[in-house]
C-alpha cells in the first residue's frame, strides 16, 4: 500500500515475500497482466503461459498473495488513482485503466479503498480556491 494524500491509502497489488524462485508462468502472468489494457480472459491468460487454468491459479495465488483477476483488479485501481491524481477525469482515467465505464471503476474503487473516486480526487487535489477564501478569513 502506498500513502497519496493524508489519510488516504492506494492499494497497490502486493507480492508475497518468498525465499524459492517465482515459477516462469507466474511471472510471464504478471507481466501479461500489467501490460493488459483491455479484458483479460483466465483461458487467454492460461494460454499465453502455458498452463491449465486451474493450475495457473494455484500457483499464481500461491506466489503472488492473490488469484489473476484479484492482481488485475488492484492493477487497474492503481492505475487509476495515479491517473485521477494527475487530473484526468474519472471517466476517462475510468477507461484508461482498463475498467468498462466510470460505476464500475466506482464499485472496485470504494470495496478496495473505502471511498469513491471524486472523495479520492477531493483528498489529494484539494481545490486551491477553498483555500484562499480559508485564507481571507
């Protein structure tokens, strides 16, 4: 997890601490997975590697800490908040981190942060003109 403003947290994918090598396939999954901007299907994923499905994702959760869609999922919430942070709109930045439109974004972005995309955009880019009115008082 990384800090972006006081009191807010980006969760970033997290990857197990392990002493063993990381499995070829889980890491050509991972880079398939970050490089994706679309839709990203397990049996297109399974093929890409090499695996069975079941068997990429036993071995990717054991690796990595979470299942294939669960990385993707806080990959593209990542993605976004960098975005967001940057001023691009939520709906733009909505489709630019891969997710179908700006409620979908909204759902994974409140279940994983805890707050919506527009309270996410108010903590990290307050609005200069609250505080100069704050500052005139």
């Amino acid at each position: 997890m990384t800090v972006s403003a006081p009191g807010v947290v980006a969760i970033a994918p997290r990857r197990l601490q392990r002493t063993e090598p990381e499995h070829p396939a889980v890491s050509r999954a991972v880079a398939y997975l970050e490089a994706a901007a679309g839709p990203v299907s397990l049996d297109a994923l399974a093929r890409a590697v090499q695996l069975s499905k079941s068997h990429l994702v036993r071995l990717f959760r054991t690796q990595v800490g979470l299942p294939p869609h669960a990385y993707l999922l806080r990959l593209r919430i990542s993605r976004a908040c960098g975005l967001l942070a940057g001023g691009m709109p939520i709906a733009e930045a909505a489709h630019a981190a891969g997710f179908a439109d700006q409620s979908h974004l909204t759902r994974h972005f409140k279940y994983y942060l805890g707050l919506t995309p527009g309270a996410y955009v108010r903590a990290v880019r307050p609005d200069p003109a609250l505080k100069l009115r704050a500052a005139s008082r």
